[in-house]
C-alpha cells in the first residue's frame, strides 16, 4: 500500500474533509506518475466530489486536472483536454503557480500523445522557463525527457534529443528521481538501440535496472526489462532493497 494511501485512510478516520482532498489530489497524481489511469481517474473523481462538495477550488481544479489526463490516456481525448485546459484556468485563478505548471506539464504529456507536437514543445519550454530558479522542479527531469521525445519526430538532429535525454538523467540523478532516472535512461537506450548501439544501451540501462528491489513494480521497470532482453544478455532481476 501506497503511503499516501495510509495517510487518506488516517484522514477519513478524522473526519477532515480539507486534509482528505488534499491527500487524494496527490494519491491520483503518484498513480498518473506512475502511468496508472484507471486507478488515478477513480481517485480523481473522488477528490473531485469531495472537494466541490465542501467548495475547495484548488482541489477540486487539481482533480479535474488529473482526471482530464486520465480521460485522454483511456482514449476520451477531446473531454480529456478541455478538462485539463479548464483546470488550468481554474488554477491560475487561485493563484496556485506549482499546481498550474504542473498541469502544464500533463497538458503537454496529452498533446504529445495525440501528435500535437509543436503545442507540447511550446507548453514545456515554457514550464522549463517558469520553474527555473524555483522549488517546484520535481519533475524538471521529466520535461526534458519528453521534449527529447519530442524533438525524434522533428526537423532537428538526432543529437538534440540524446542531448535532452542526458540532461534529463543528470536531472534526475542530482534530485535522487529515480523513477524519471529510469524513464529517461529507457528512453536513451531506446534511441542508442534504434541506432544499433545495442551494447551502449545495455551497459548504460543494466546497472539502474538491478538497483531497484524486488518489491518495486511499474511500467518503466517492465519497459527497462524488455530493452535489456532486447539490446544483451537477459536482464539481472532487481535484487536490492531500495525503495522506488
């Protein structure tokens, strides 16, 4: 069971509505970091309730937020968009900076994946520029991996998106992110391998691969394991007890 998950728990047991909002707003975003829509849309849609019941914006903006994602990856694209659109509007009303720049970022997350791809570029060049000198950068590294994506489909040189996918490594690793570490390091080993750099992407993705423990389990990790199969000898499975 997830912390958060605990903490929502602890909070029902108090019976403090502002506290459990709040706690769900996040449980729904830990699922769609993790790539989880299905169980982010059912939390969302709770926090949603909950919040405009007792007539807290933020947390009702932040769970239309996270259920607009969620709408688009389960394929409800456009109802999916306008309501991550409108809650940006709805936050930047409430003055909430971090939770507006971070739905930009999922904004720019859902144009990518339906081919908007110049709108997604705009939307995390400028997220990059709002949160620099910033506390609010835990998902800087995030950001670069997905204009690294990106720029593979564009005009620019090869070397422009292995150049995004590093910085967004070296991101991750000075945070300690390990999740987006072995997003990015997927993603570098995924265009070294397209390149036939097989023993490259091996060497790099191999080692973070086993540093995760047993009890760790989530897209990414099934994702690094289908690139080792597929660029060396079978993968090493996670072994040491480090915590995602």
């Amino acid at each position: 069971m997830l912390l958060v998950e605990i903490v929502v728990e602890v909070d029902e047991e108090l019976r403090h509505p502002h506290s459990i909002c709040y706690t769900l707003d996040f449980l729904a975003g830990a699922h769609a970091l993790c790539r989880e829509p299905e169980a982010a849309s059912v939390i969302a849609e709770r926090a949603i309730r909950l919040a405009g019941e007792h007539g807290f914006p933020v947390w009702l903006a932040g769970g239309h937020m996270l259920r607009g994602w969620a709408r688009v990856e389960l394929g409800e694209v456009d109802a999916g968009l306008a309501e991550i659109r409108q809650s940006v509007d709805a936050l930047e009303a409430t003055g909430a900076l971090t939770w507006v720049r971070f739905a930009r970022y999922l904004l720019a997350l859902c144009c990518a994946k339906i081919g908007q791809r110049e709108d997604a570029l705009k939307l995390i060049d400028q997220t990059l520029a709002a949160i620099e000198g910033t506390t609010g950068r835990w998902y800087e590294a995030e950001l670069s991996r997905l204009k690294g994506d990106l720029l593979l489909g564009s005009d620019e040189p090869p070397a422009s998106a292995e150049a995004c996918y590093e910085t967004a490594i070296a991101v991750a690793k000075r945070q300690g992110a390990r999740l987006w570490q072995l997003r990015a390091t997927n993603a570098l080993a995924e265009f070294w391998r397209a390149q036939g750099r097989r023993t490259e992407a091996y060497a790099r993705l191999a080692p973070l691969y086993s540093s995760f423990g047993p009890e760790a389990a989530c897209a990414d990790l099934r994702e690094a394991e289908t690139l080792l199969l597929d660029t060396g000898d079978a993968p090493r499975a996670p072994a040491s007890p480090q915590a995602m």
